[in-house]
DNA sequence: AAGTGGTCTAGACCACGCG
DNA sequence: GCGTGGTCTAGACCACTTT
C-alpha cells in the first residue's frame, strides 16, 4: 500500500487508453471529475496527466479540455525505448534472453574511463564484452566498463544473467543514465559476433549510468546491427 | 510577469550549478530554505527540483539531501540532445544555418504517409527534400512530408529559412514529437548531397511531429553523416 | 530524535477557449 | 459568462537517513 496514488491513477489511465475506453481523439473526463472519481485532490489529478503528457499519450489545452493523442506512437518489438535503461531481460522477459561472454578482464582505467567513471588511475575497472542473443538471435554486442569497488564480488556467473538484477540483489539503486546514439561502421567485433559484414553501419550508444547517489557505475557502449534494433525518444512541449 | 515562478526559479537553480555557486557533488539548500528564498511554497521548489532531476543536473535522496550530480553531461557542439525538436537555426543561430532545396514537390500520400500523418488518399502532402548546412559543411539531409491543407501557403522562400519558425507565423502551435534512430547504408542521394561513400553508415532519425490539439504535422526522415552527428538522452528513475 | 525529501490535500486565483 | 486547465499556497502526514 505504499505505492503512491498517483502511480496507481497513472497506470488505470494508460489501461484506459490502451483498451479503448477512452479512444483515440476522445477527450477526457475533465481534471475535476477524475478528482472525484479517484477520490484524489485535483493537483494529484494533474500531475498524472503531466505524465501521461510527457509520454505522448494525451494533450491538454487550457480553457478547453484533455484528449487522447491521436497516432499514439505504436509499440514495435525492435524498438527500444530511448529513456528506461533496465535491460533487455526486463523487456523481453529472461526465458528469450542469452548471454556470451566473449571478454572477462579486469584492468586499470584509460584516461577517458576515468574521467567518464571519476576514478583514479589506479581504481581498478572490469572490462566486459557480452554478446546478448534474442530467441538465439545475436541481438547486441556490449561493450562494458565498471569500476570494481562499487562490485568487488561480481564474477562471470552474474554476467550469464541480468546486471541489473544483481545491481539490484547488492543494495546498489540506479538512477539514471546519459546516452549518445551514433552509427559508425561495424569492426572485428561486430564481424564475428553480430555477423556483421565488413562496412555494415553499427548503432553504437554509448552510456554512462549513475547510482541513486550520484556516482557513475557503469560506462558501455552497446553495438547493434542496423537491421536489428532502433531507438525511438517522444518529446513533449507542452509542459 | 506571466512566466510561471516555476520556470524563473529552475532557471536561476541552473545558473547557480552552471557558474559554479553549486558546485558539483555539493548539497543544496533544503527545500524550506529554498521555499524562504525564492518565497514560494515547498510545492512549488519540489517541482523545479523534479525538472532539474529529469534533466540530469540534480539528484535527491529522501532523508538526507539534494545535491549537483557530478560528471554532468557536457554539451558538445555536435551532439543535438534528441529531445527539444526546434531545429537548427535556434541551436546554431541563423548565421551560421543555410538551406539547399534539392525536391519541394506536391503528390497524394503513400500508404505509409497517409498513417503516419492521419490523411486520406487524396489529401495531398507536400514533398520536401532539403540539404542544410552548417558553417558552409553539409550537415543533415531531410526528407520531409507535410499536409498541405496545415499550411496552404508554404512556398519555397519559407524553406530556405526555418520551417519552425514559419509555423510561428501562422500561430499553428508545435507541441511534440515521436522520433526512432536507426543506422542505415547511404543511399544516392546521400552520396552526391552530404559527400558520403557508398556504404557509408547514416544516422538516419524518423519523426513524427504533432501540433497542440493533436494533429500530426510533419513526417520526416534526417539523415546525417555518421561523423558529423549524434543525439543524447538523459533518463531519469528518481521520480 | 531530528532533519530531510516524497506525497497529498482543499482550497484559491488566473489564463484561455468557446458559444 | 462559463467551464476548462495552469499555477500556487500553507499546511499535513509519512518514509527515510543520519546522529
């Protein structure tokens, strides 16, 4: 029962939305009535519509009323969502989900690792290559760096596995992340293990995640094969 | 005097990390001080503090503080953040943003186009292929499509400009956008307009933009050099 | 135990769209 | 003028971290 009003609100809306009740275009009951309904005050009334706003999901204009986007962008497998870092075992569930481990090593950081990590040049950081497969599809070769003091315990038989879980497992809490999203052209790596062809465009993003108190844990950059995955972003002005 | 304190407040916040008042990694002010200083209720600091959040410059911890986060992403001159989809001519400034318009054409909709902009068969849409450059340097090639019937006047002297700003004008106001990244091959006419070589990766960004009540406006598809572009994303969990 | 942020309320006033 | 959403308040209670 701690899980606050407005996340229930929220989720019972988009169920709303997703199955029709309130259909494309519609428009919505207004800010008062979902108050009552809910038995909430009306400002906790608006701050789940700001979310649903945020995702693209509904609009609002004052002196008028809230609809339902029309075109609600539709989900498609090969799309990740751009924002929301938790992993490819979440999203397709862990029975899909596989993981090769094509380099296990620990070293100390490069000058950029360090800076992109803040650590000194004598922290020591794993270095982790995982090639993660999809229905035994390869799906994205990942490139990954973290610092070994946040995880002095972690082995190989985690990397089998999901890292966030076992991130979740120690006590550790992510917070957050900042990403880059380029294409550049496939190397040895890819070749071999994405069965890449020499020249194929790769999209690379390249991540730095953070811990709820602030400090950068992990920084990887995660190869796709240009057919096999996309990213997709909404941005909202509307706020 | 009718900017919402919120926004003059999370401005004022911004300033402060940016030069350096708070310092990276510090502690802020508490909410209470805050509310005192700025003479504004804690609701009102606690929805700066949740905005800076989102954008990656803060993070909180419930019974201890708020602090700067360390390591903030820095912008890069080629990284365009993927969300905020103004446009060039607002992020570089118009002395330095120049247009080429290499197709401005008028047919009836493709099947694709008439979903993704909400159209019938025979609404026609405009067809707009610009090349835009930066500092002389070809930049990003945009395919574009538009409904005519948005913008009935649109003529080739507004796409030597910016779009956006030519919907200011017409007081159609832009709210939002759904954008998927993916990495394709060049085709020809990356090759002759933004000098690639074949098989060439392409950061290619498809979008879908809409208007404040909802109506999809824009579908288009920018396609940049794999060494001249990249987008970030921030994301957030603490909310 | 004290101090912090997270949630929520019950109102108020304002700005805007519409008939 | 009326109904709508946008902003803002002054407080309350709770969950959590720290000492």
């Amino acid at each position: 029962m701690n899980t606050p009003k407005y996340v229930k609100i929220e989720q019972e809306i988009r169920n709303r939305i997703e199955n029709g009740e309130y259909p494309q275009g519609s428009k919505l009951p207004n800010q008062l009535a979902l108050s009552s309904e809910f038995s909430v005050s009306r400002m906790t009334v608006k701050r789940v519509l700001d979310a649903l706003a945020i995702q693209g999901l509904i609009y609002s204009r004052r002196g008028d009323g809230t609809y339902v986007m029309t075109n609600i962008p539709q989900k498609i497998e090969k799309n990740a969502p751009a924002s929301e870092h938790q992993g490819l075992t979440v999203y397709f569930g862990a029975d899909r989900v596989e993981s090769r481990i094509i380099v296990f090593d620990i070293q100390f950081p490069s000058p950029q690792i360090q800076e992109k990590l803040h650590l000194r040049k004598n922290d020591p950081v794993f270095k982790i290559i995982r090639l993660r497969l999809v229905d035994q599809q390869p799906y994205v070769l990942e490139h990954t760096y973290m610092p070994q003091k946040l995880m002095p315990d972690l082995d190989e038989s985690v990397l089998y596995g999901s890292i966030y879980a076992y991130l979740k497992s120690t006590g550790l809490k992510l917070s957050g992340s900042y990403r880059k999203i380029h294409a550049v052209f496939a190397d040895e790596f890819d070749i071999k293990y994405l069965n890449c062809s020499p020249k194929d465009p790769v999209l690379e993003v390249e991540q730095v995640a953070w811990l709820a108190d602030g400090t950068p844990f992990e920084y990887s950059l995660s190869r796709n094969r240009y057919d096999a995955r996309s990213y997709t972003v909404v941005d909202n002005n509307t706020l």
